[in-house]
C-alpha cells in the first residue's frame, strides 16, 4: 500500500524571498520543459508572478 507523504518531512524554505522561491521553481521546470513558460501569458507565466508578488 502506498502511503503519501508527510508534509512534516517536507523542507520548506519559508524564510527564502517569495521571488527567490518562484525563480527556483522556474529553474526547475524549464530543466524539465521549457514549453510552460514560453508564453508570458500562460497560466503557468501568470501563477509565478502572482507567487512573485506575493499574492499566494
């Protein structure tokens, strides 16, 4: 049986600038798929400034 994670385990950077954060995350997925963020319309584009100006 599968058991989902703890999110007590989880590392959280919650001290770390939400720009800083968001700027990672993008890293990570272009590393991935740059295709996301291609379009500075894109949901994926539009999330991240939102995360950026720390509206989540």
């Amino acid at each position: 049986m599968l058991k989902a994670p703890s999110t007590t385990s989880v590392g959280h950077d919650n001290d770390v600038d939400s720009e800083v954060l968001a700027a990672r995350f993008r890293q990570a997925v272009e590393a991935f798929d740059s295709t996301p963020f291609a379009d500075e319309e894109s949901q994926w584009s539009l999330s991240m400034e939102e995360l950026e100006h720390g509206i989540w």
